[in-house]
C-alpha cells in the first residue's frame, strides 16, 4: 500500500503531462469565416445565469444552516468543546467566503463575456 501511494502521485504526473502536450493535427478546408451573434450565446448565459443562482441559493442555505447548529452547539458546549467549535469555524469560514466570492466572480466572467459578444 505504501508502494501504491509513492507510484501513484507520479502516474497522476506523468499522465497529466502526455496530455497537455499531445500534438494535435489540424488542416485548413477552404475560407471558413465564424461570426458569432449576441442572439445565439444568450441561451447560454440564461443557462448559466440560472445554474449560478441555484448554487447561490442551495450554497447560502447550507451555510446559514451550519451556522446556526455550530452555534447553538457553541452555546450549549463546555470549555473543551467550545475550543473545538472554534476550530471547526475557519474552515466553515473559509468555506462560506470562496462559495460566495466564486459565484460573484462567475457572474462577473459571464457578464463580461456577455458584454464583449455583444460589442462585436
């Protein structure tokens, strides 16, 4: 078992390796002009507008509902388990601000995205 773990990290290595320099052959056929419109890519950004709301929501009642049990059992605990508690909060912390920040910084790609498909 020790083995495996030793081997695997450089597997992982290797493989990640032969496909990021995997050559890639490709051919010109004929004068192919690609336009794209602002009416075709707004499905996507409704799609994806719609995806980030809903982890925005699921994500903030799964955060507030955490919150609420590891403080009530941070009220109820002794010294000990308030140590504790205290521990387990940074990484809830942590945790809460990347899945709000990750959500609003998505939002800004696709709004910028948005706004470049539609300047052209």
């Amino acid at each position: 078992m020790k083995k495996l773990i030793k081997i695997l990290p450089i597997i992982m290595t290797v493989f990640m390796v032969f496909t990021a320099v995997t050559p890639v052959f490709a051919t010109v056929v004929g004068n192919v002009t690609i336009t794209p419109s602002a009416g075709e890519t707004q499905g996507f950004v409704n799609v994806g507008n719609n995806i980030l709301g809903i982890i925005q929501v699921v994500g903030t009642i799964i955060a507030v509902g955490v919150l609420m049990v590891l403080g009530i059992k941070y009220m109820m605990g002794s010294a000990e388990e308030k140590a504790e508690y205290k521990k387990t909060m940074l990484p809830y912390i942590i945790g809460a601000v990347i899945l709000f920040a990750a959500v609003n910084i998505a939002r800004a790609v696709v709004g910028l995205a948005g706004s470049i498909t539609a300047g052209n």
